[in-house]
C-alpha cells in the first residue's frame, strides 16, 4: 500500500529530517515536499534525502496561494499513484494512536463509503521555551492544549487515491463520496461546530500541531511567514502567539516515539552525510 504525505514548507530545515523520520516511522512511504522559497538550506537538504529515500521535491517560489497550487500539483501528477495521500504542513505530525503503522489504521476504511478521511489536531504550545532549543520538537515540545481547546477542532485530510477532487481549501476537499472522520461522522467544514455530536476524536488517528514552538521562532519566523493558503503578506499579530500557546496538559503520547525517532533521525543525517561527501569527491 502507497500512502504519501504532500506538504508545502518554508525554511525549515532545522526540523524537516525530523518530520520526515516520523512520518517514516509510523508507515508513510512516499513524500511529495514543495519546497516554498526556501533560503535556510531546506532544499539541499531533501535533495539529498532523495537520493536514499522515495521523496519527491517541487522547488516554489509563487506568493499566490502557493499551497493550493501545490496541493493541485501533487493531486493532479500523482494522485492516481497512491492509495492515501495526506496533505500536512511542516509542524503537523500525523500518526495512529491504535495501531503502529498508518496502513493498519487506514485497513479497515477501505471498503468504507468515503473519499477521505479528516484527522483532528492537537494542539501543542511552547512548553515554556523562550528561546528555541536544540534537538526534536517531539523532545522539547511536550506540553498541549486541553481536548475542549477550540482550535482542536480542526481537521486535515487523507485523500483516497485514484479519483477526481477539488481542492478549494487546504483542510477539507471537495469529493465525490464525501469526508468523514474515525467515527464515520460526515465532516462538512474544516473546522467542526461546537455541538455535542461534533466533539473531536483522537482514538485511531491524530495530528500533533506545534502551533507556535519557542516564542522566539514565532517572533523571527512564524509571525511573518504569511498564510500559504490565504495571504503571503498576513503577520500574525502577537494575540496569536498566546492563542495557541497552550500548554495544560501532557499525556506522554511523544514520549513512545522518542528512541525510535532519534534512531531514525541519525540514519537520515548518516544518509546525508554520505551523499555530500560523495558530492564533493
């Protein structure tokens, strides 16, 4: 079973070895990364990866809803080569929360009436961190928002492959057999009314969402960084930054992928390593 993940990043290269070894981790198997006007090296570093790894790269440098374009472009060239295709951004970690591995957890949604499958966020804050920290986010950002939080209720999808789509938005996508979430409720809108049949669900599926990381990277990063599916000269002003900084509650859902993770993550930075020196021989 193929199931990609396309995603649309900027200036990441601190973290992207990280979010791709978790994606591996958890049973993604295909990477489509639009690489949106990277200047911090972000591209250089997944070219490498490339060369080890199914990961395919889109360089971007469109400010006009540069992430509806890429998720058409994904769609359109590789849609028809996937079972699933998830569309994530770069501080979204994506899992199962009952099974080990993503195609365990999408088996029993094959046979089902629908066209994609919507997975909640998570919300997580900035765990006290000032300043940005070395090492994983998964490590270092540990803390998260209570469930009833309201921005949980945001969802992403994984597409079915294999059939036409209209991608208006980048959460819920037009479908012909509709999107529904790990309990088989229809999701109409990408964020799900405040009703007691519309609460968000974490048992199978779930999305790690670190809004904001340390306060320092929202003030020198995120803050300017625009909204790739909406407005690339929005600044989100500093009410954002507290909005999301939500930091009740730690269920140690980070803590089970920790070793694995950071043995995953040296045999990507070994894999890289190995491709530049043999670049430079």
């Amino acid at each position: 079973m193929k199931i990609a993940v396309t995603s649309i990043q900027r200036d990441r290269n601190p973290w992207i070895v990280e979010w791709l070894a978790f994606h591996m981790l958890v049973g993604f198997n295909q990477f489509y990364i639009y690489s949106h006007k990277c200047r911090d090296g972000m591209s250089d570093t997944l070219l490498k990866l490339t060369q080890r790894y199914p990961i395919q790269v889109y360089g971007l440098e469109s400010d006009d809803k540069p992430q509806l374009a890429a998720y058409h472009h994904a769609w359109n060239t590789h849609g028809q080569d996937v079972d699933w295709m998830a569309f994530i951004d770069g501080d979204e970690f994506l899992f199962s929360t009952a099974q080990s591995s993503m195609a365990e957890a999408l088996a029993p949604y094959a046979g089902k009436p629908l066209s994609a499958l919507a997975v909640y966020w998570m919300c997580y804050g900035s765990s006290g961190h000032i300043e940005e920290p070395a090492g994983l986010i998964m490590e270092n950002y540990t803390r998260h928002s209570a469930r009833s939080f309201q921005d949980n209720r945001h969802i992403k999808s994984i597409v079915r492959g294999g059939q036409q789509i209209e991608i208006a938005s980048s959460h819920l996508f037009r479908t012909p057999h509709g999107t529904y979430d790990e309990q088989m409720r229809l999701i109409t809108d990408p964020i799900i009314r405040d009703n007691p049949d519309a609460q968000p669900s974490w048992d199978k599926f779930r999305i790690n969402h670190y809004s904001v990381q340390s306060y320092s990277f929202f003030k020198q990063t995120k803050q300017n960084m625009g909204v790739a599916d909406f407005n690339a000269a929005y600044v989100r002003p500093h009410e954002w930054f507290h909005k999301y900084d939500r930091n009740e509650c730690d269920d140690g859902v980070s803590y089970n992928f920790l070793v694995r993770l950071k043995l995953k993550v040296r045999e990507l930075r070994a894999a890289i390593e190995e491709v530049s020196l043999q670049q430079a021989a």
